[in-house]
C-alpha cells in the first residue's frame, strides 16, 4: 500500500507544476509518459512491473492536476 501512496504522490508532484503553468492536459500526459517509462524500467529486470502502479500514479496526476488548475 506504501508503494502505491508513493506512486499517487509522485504523479501529482509531476502533474501538478505543469498544471500550475496553465498546462494540466500536458501535466497529465507527462505523468502518465513518466509511468510508463518506469514499468518498462522495472519490466526490464530493476522490479516488478504493474499496472497498479501506474494507475496510482495516473490518479495522483489527475488528483494533482484538478488542484491545481
């Protein structure tokens, strides 16, 4: 659960700079490009890929996006 809290922190600490520029489309899609890359990092043989890390850090960007713009 901590892993998913960290990852649902780290997609609004993305998002939410972005959002705050006027941009949260952009923030999101970042968030979510940012996801991405680390599954594919841990998919690689450095951890353990799932898709319910991403979705926790998708909805902290979303999260983190709404707050702020």
């Amino acid at each position: 659960m901590r892993d998913k809290a960290l990852h649902f922190i780290a997609g609004a600490a993305i998002a939410a700079p972005v959002a705050w520029l006027g941009y949260p489309v952009h923030g999101i899609l970042l968030a979510g490009f940012v996801s991405i890359a680390k599954e594919v990092w841990d998919y690689r043989g450095n951890g353990t890929p799932e898709l319910a890390d991403f979705n926790a850090t998708l909805i902290g960007a979303i999260a983190g996006a709404v707050a702020l713009a």
